[in-house]
C-alpha cells in the first residue's frame, strides 16, 4: 500500500503543512492479523481498516495529520470516503490534509475533475486548476464574540485584543493580538492552552505591511489533540476569513500561518461556505508494510 508525505499550502518541499496520505485500494485485502477489518472488508467501498490500525498509522507518520480515503460507489453525493488522524486521536475537519489528498488524487490520476469527499463534517469539495492550485470548499465557521478566559494571555505570553469562539463549528477559540509581531514571537505554554479549548486556539493579527502579499497572519496550537504547532491550518481558515473579511471589508483575503514552517491560504468567503486556495508538493512517496 502506498503512503504519501505532501507539504500543503505551499510550493516549495520542506515548507507549508505535512501530511500524511493513504489512498485505500478497493482490491487491497490488508491483513487482519495486523490490520483488523471493520463490519465490511476492509479495502472494499464504504468501508475503512479497523480505526486502531488508523490510528496506529497515524502515530507511525507522527505529522499533524494522516488522511486515510478510499473512492466511494459511482453516483453518490461523494466520490471518496475521507478521514484525518492526529497521533492521538481522529478529527471532525482538516484542511491541509484534504488539500493534500486532492493533490494525490490529481498527481496519480486516481481521480479527474473536481472531487467530493465524504466527511465527518459533511461533503467537501475540492477543485484542481491546471496551474496545479486546489480549491477547498469547505462550511464556514460561526464566530461567537467571549470574553478572555482566565489564564489565557499567560498562556500564550501576549496581550490579547478580543476573543472568539468557534465551538459550534471546528472548537477553537480565535484570538486576536495586537499586532504581527506579537503573533510571530508567541512561545506559549503549550500544556496551560490545553485548558482553552476543545481543539485549539488560533492566534492572529492584522498583516504589519499592506503590500506584504497577505493580508493577516495566524499561528495556531493544539495540545488538546496532539499538536503543539499546526504550520498551517487550512479549517482555522474557516473562521478566519470571516473575522478579516469582516474587519475589512472584502470577501477574498490570504492569510500568512506558521512559526518555523510557514504558507500561505487564499481564502474567499461565500456565504456559509469558505473557499481555500492552496497549493501542493509531493515529497515522500513509499510503501507501507504492516
């Protein structure tokens, strides 16, 4: 079986987002001595390996997040079965994973066109350009004005500005900083913003330069699943792009993510959908045994 490392949200190897990739084959037949099966065969369309062994795999790769899909029936809502596995644990939303798996998907002609993935967060699109960009159609975040929990600036080590929450949708909390510095120097105390949230909090900032090429900057961090820093995190993008878009004033905006690997995403709000543009990188592409 085949399994992918893609750097998403970039064009360059070695920057943007890893993800792990695993395109399950219909004919595979993996053994169950070390891959148990679900109540169907495990390689066969609607079905996926037992979720320990996806986890397992998972924890191997050690990225933010391992996509597991495999295609679905012809003349469905769906065209493939798609979920995400941090280390610990599997995840209702990913973007840079899902923009990885397109890029698999258009890279090995596995599939053509635009693809429908079957999620625990509904049915996501994603659209390949010829130029090799990916669009992600996926539902955009509610945001919910809170005021700042106890403990959180410590946390972080910055002053916040104002806070937003997003449980009802991805469970971060947005957290707005005074400036691009601020969001750039944060050393937080990764175990204290375990407390703040049920997924992460997502740091961010107005960009310092009008002509910088991006219009506001993030980092995001999620201990409560696994990952102390998330290079670049293509669902925070969901609540993002309305705080920005909303302060600005305009419906298509990119955003800077990360600390020590960084990228960028083109977002364009549609109503309760948000578009994420990215680009995407092979840069390991070998087998997995067990």
């Amino acid at each position: 079986m085949r399994i992918r490392i893609v750097d998403a949200f970039t064009d360059r190897p070695f920057s943007g987002n890893p993800a792990g990739v695993v395109l399950l084959d219909p004919s595979t037949s993996l053994d169950p001595s070390t891959s148990p099966g679900s109540s169907a065969s495990p390689g066969s369309p609607g079905s996926f390996p037992d979720d320990s062994w996806l986890q397992k795999v998972a924890a191997e790769v050690n990225l933010s997040e391992t996509a597991f899909a495999h295609p679905l029936p012809a003349g469905g809502e769906a065209d493939w079965a798609l979920r995400w596995f941090t280390p610990t644990t599997e995840v209702d939303m990913c973007g840079h994973a899902t923009l990885a798996t397109a890029h698999v998907l258009h890279t090995t002609g596995a599939a053509a066109g635009p693809v429908r993935f079957a999620t625990r967060s509904g049915v996501l699109g994603a659209v390949t350009e010829a130029d090799g960009g990916i669009t992600l159609d996926f539902p955009t975040s509610s945001l919910t004005p809170a005021p700042v929990p106890e403990g959180l600036a410590e946390a972080l080590g910055a002053e916040i500005v104002a806070v937003h929450d997003t449980a009802a949708h991805v469970g971060d909390l947005v957290v707005e900083l005074r400036d691009e510095a601020a969001v750039r120097g944060l050393a937080p105390d990764h175990a204290a913003l375990r407390a703040h949230s049920s997924r992460g909090v997502i740091a961010t900032a107005l960009a310092a330069a009008p002509l910088s090429g991006y219009d506001f900057v993030s980092r995001g961090f999620f201990p409560s699943v696994g990952i102390d820093e998330d290079p670049v995190t293509g669902s925070a993008h969901t609540a993002l792009a309305p705080y920005w878009s909303a302060r600005l004033g305009r419906d298509e905006l990119t955003g800077f993510q990360g600390g020590a690997r960084t990228g960028l995403v083109r977002t364009r709000l549609r109503g309760d959908r948000t578009l994420l543009t990215g680009r995407a990188v092979t840069v390991v592409d070998g087998e997995l045994y067990a």
